[in-house]
C-alpha cells in the first residue's frame, strides 16, 4: 500500500508540474503572442480596407473632376460664342435663296476654327435659330427641327442659361447615348430663342472611365439611372439602365453641375473574405512564427501609399491624352463640303459629310507613343488638306533625316505645332506663305524644327509662351489658353523625364521658328543611346 501510495504521489507531482508548465506557457507566452498577432493582423486588414476606401475615394474625386472640366471648358467655349455679335446676326438675318445662306455660311465660317477651339472630349457642336430661312446641316440648324426632342423641350422648360445634359437619341439608323451641354444665345436680344448645342464625345467619356484602371466598378446616376460607368452599362447603344446595388456601395459622393444633380458610387471591391484571407496568408504564418512584424506593416504602409500617387499620376496622363484629338480635320472636311455644295457637287459634299461623321465615330486614340515617320504621314496628311483649303497661299517642305524615323515620339506632338504654324502663321497672312519641317541628328539629339513665314510673334508673347512650354504643367492647362502646345510640351517632358528643349524665334510680320531638341536615349524602343 504504501508503495502504492507513492508511486501515485510521484505521478501527481509530475502531473501537477507539468499542468503548471501548460498553463505558464499558454498564460504568458501563447496567449500573449496569440493576442499580439491577432492585433497586428487586425490593424493590417484594417489598414488595407482603409487604403481600399481611400482608393474608391480617389476613383470618385477622379471621376468628379474630369466631369466638372469637361463640362467647364464647354462652358468656357460657349462664353466666346454668346458674347460674338455676328453670330446673332447670321442666325438673325432673312436669306433669300439657297445661294444666299451658303455663300452667307461659307463667308461666316471661313477661318474660324468652331470646334478645334474646345479642345478635348467634343463630337460636333451645332447652333440653332429660330430662322425658317437656315439650312439644317453643318454647324447650324433650325430651332423647329428639334422642337419635339426630350432634351430641348427640358432645356426649354428648365429656364436655365445653361444646362447639362444626358440624353439617349432614337432618330438615328444607330441609337447612341449623348452628353450634351446647350446655352441660349441671348447676350444682344433677351427673347431670343437661339442657343448653342456642345455635344461632348460620350465614347470618349467612357474609354477614359475605363482606362482609369480602378480594381473597383464606379457608376455616375442621375435620377437611379446609370448614365456613365467603368465597366458594365457603359455601352453607348444600349439605353440608361437603372441602378440597383445599393446594398454593395462602399462610397458615394454627389454633384450638382449646370442644372443636372449626379451621384457617383464605387462599389466595394470584388475580393470575397476567403480571397482575403488567402491574399494576408503569407503576413498570417509569418505573424505566428515571428513577433516582428511591424516594420513590415510600416513597409507596406507606404508601399500603398506610393501605389494611390502612381494611380494619381496615371490619371493625370489619361486627362493629358483624352486633351488631344483630331478635330481639325474634321472642321476641314466640313470647308471642303462647303466648297463642294457652293460648286453644286452635291453627291460630292454629302459623301464628305458621311465622311467626317464616321470619323467622328470610329477615332481611336489606341497607343500614346507613334514612331516619327508616322507622326510626319500624318503631318504631310494635314498639311496637303491645308494646302487644298488654301490654294497657292500655302506652301511647305519637309525633310525628314532617315535614321530618325523608327524613334517613339508621344502622338500628334509634332502636328499640333504643324497646326499652330498653319493657323496663328499662314491663316492670320493675306500673302502667300511656306511651312517647313525639319527633322535631324545632331549631338546625341534629335532636332524638330517647324518655320512659317507667317503673320510672326510679338517679342513680349514669344517670351510669354516659351515660359510656359518650359514650365508646363496640369495647373498651366487649367488656364486654358494654348492647351494643345502646353499639352504636348508636357507630354515631351514626361517622355525624356524633363530633358527635353524649347527654343523660339521670330519676327512680327517675318516669320516664327519652334526648335525642340529631345535625347535620343528617350527615344528608341529599347531605351538606347543614339
């Protein structure tokens, strides 16, 4: 018995010891470090879900602002044309004939560049009279032929000066969804009924929604229809969906603009919890075998903070891209239509009007960088429609050093100084005039040189220009003046990470010369030096 005793005396003291020895390491060291981890790995998630709304955050501060700007530069545009007292007059006067109003819009017209004034994001422009006597077509257009259109009888109804609006029109062979922006012309007669339609390029709107690139689907609403978005209902042909999913927003924010309120929802990210926990399962085992986590949550602190200024600079280069297109050559399709209706070609002019609208539709930006020999087929492109515009009063010559041609430039950077030398240059000149483009090597460079002998600079200006192509930037475009050189300068100091050259020189009434000189190491596919 007492053997017995003792034997089962030493096994509750082992027991007991070794009870005791669970209990401390499960009380002071697994419990603890249980806890800790567990917080950490709270403080994580919380971090990223954090991060994740500050993102939609970013997504709707994004989309809020390429509307309000795209809607404000169409405002500033319309602020040029109410306060033009010969536009009042051209929808004002009584035309006899046929004759008379197109020898009337052909004179109007005549070297005003309507549209590629606006700059981005614009499908056509249109002003409407109340004159029986206009010819609907072109730019212009009579009051009575859209009396009966939704969005009229609103802008009508709304009494509103200006006005945005989304509109979904059933009158063409192809139904489209439409954005437009309408100002009644009344600065010199109150009563008038005259007023100017913007229709700003909806396709345009949505591939830049989608190039944004957000992880996160975002839905602008007016009235719980879907009117834009980044992925699903964004088609251009199908009609307004309504919006149901409220239940999945994880943030909201609201506009009002011109007339028109918008809500703007980004919905919570796609991840499901079991996509969650497998993406942190790398932080979760590494926790439970180190309790040194923490510089690596700092680490990835800022790692997502650098991925929202990354996300932030790319948005910036998608408005920078949506600010060019093409618009010029639509505005000389419209001339060459004229010139074809006065000459009575009429299969002629409706051929190069279903021309310019399928232009219209099928532009695609596609790459932002082009090789240099295509950017000067598109340069000698516009110049030979620029030299039919002008007759004898244009010349031009272009010289092209061929070990140039298979550098990668941003695109349309060298025609939009084409197209300032044609129309501040030879347009603004009653003699004739040349264009002259170089391209060549030199010192590890390469050379563009664009020279008119035109209608020249005023020194003061000159100066006030070259400042700004050195200095360009996304608060010089906000100033909307010289957008398309601010916008390609800026493009130019992206490419060569602000290397790049601007030199100016010229005479009043002489001539005008841009000089830009860009590395070459920039400029090859492959990053190499010349």
């Amino acid at each position: 018995m007492k053997d017995v005793l003792c034997k089962w005396g030493k096994w509750f003291d082992r027991y007991c010891v070794k009870k005791t020895f669970y209990f401390s390491y499960i009380l002071c060291i697994l419990l603890p470090l249980i806890i800790t981890d567990c917080t950490i790995l709270f403080i994580v998630m919380h971090s990223d879900r954090t991060l994740r709304y500050r993102e939609m955050e970013n997504a709707a501060n994004a989309v809020q602002y390429y509307i309000s700007n795209s809607a404000e530069q169409a405002a500033g545009y319309t602020k040029k044309i109410y306060t033009n007292k010969y536009i009042n007059d051209f929808l004002g006067k009584q035309y006899e004939d046929t004759y008379d109003y197109v020898t009337a819009y052909y004179d109007f017209f005549k070297g005003m560049w309507f549209d590629g004034a606006m700059g981005s994001n614009y499908a056509r422009t249109v002003l409407y009279g109340n004159n029986d006597t206009l010819i609907n077509g072109g730019k212009v257009s009579g009051i009575g032929r859209e009396a009966g259109a939704p969005w009229y009888r609103q802008f009508k109804a709304s009494g509103r000066q200006q006005m945005l609006l989304f509109d979904y029109d059933h009158s063409g062979v192809s139904p489209n969804r439409r954005l437009l922006f309408l100002a009644r012309l009344n600065s010199f007669d109150r009563a008038s009924e005259n007023f100017l339609l913007v229709e700003l390029d909806y396709a345009e709107i949505s591939r830049y929604l989608k190039e944004m690139n957000y992880a996160m689907d975002v839905f602008i609403c007016r009235d719980g229809e879907i009117v834009l978005s980044n992925g699903r209902a964004s088609g251009t042909n199908k009609e307004y969906e309504k919006f149901t999913e409220y239940d999945k927003v994880g943030y909201q924010s609201g506009m009002q603009i011109y007339g028109t309120e918008l809500d703007i929802y980004v919905m919570n990210s796609k991840d499901t919890i079991a996509k969650e926990i497998k993406r942190q399962l790398p932080i979760i085992v590494f926790l439970f075998l180190v309790n040194a986590i923490l510089p690596v949550i700092v680490y990835r602190e800022k790692l997502k903070e650098q991925e929202i200024i990354v996300e932030r600079q790319r948005a910036e280069l998608l408005a920078l891209r949506s600010q060019i297109n093409p618009h010029f050559l639509f505005n000389t399709l419209e001339s060459i239509r004229m010139h074809s209706v006065i000459r009575k070609e009429k299969e002629t002019a409706e051929m190069i009007e279903k021309l310019a609208v399928l232009q219209r539709q099928y532009v695609e930006w596609g790459e932002d960088m082009v090789k240099v020999s295509e950017e000067m087929e598109f340069v000698r492109t516009y110049l030979d429609i620029q030299k039919y515009r002008f007759g004898d009063r244009l010349s031009y010559d272009i010289e092209m050093d061929e070990s140039c041609s298979d550098f990668i430039i941003p695109k349309l950077s060298i025609v939009t100084f084409v197209e300032n030398a044609c129309v501040h240059g030879i347009e603004s000149k009653q003699s004739a005039g040349w264009i002259f483009v170089r391209i060549y090597l030199e010192d590890l460079y390469m050379h563009i040189e664009i020279e008119d002998t035109g209608k020249g600079m005023e020194k003061e200006k000159m100066e006030s220009l070259l400042w700004k192509m050195r200095n360009a930037s996304i608060e010089l475009l906000q100033e909307k003046e010289r957008v398309g050189i601010i916008n390609v300068c800026l493009r130019l100091k992206m490419k060569t990470e602000n290397e790049v050259e601007f030199e100016l020189d010229g005479e009043e009434e002489v001539g005008f010369l841009t000089h830009i000189k860009l590395p070459c190491k920039y400029l090859k596919p492959e990053v190499a030096q010349c």
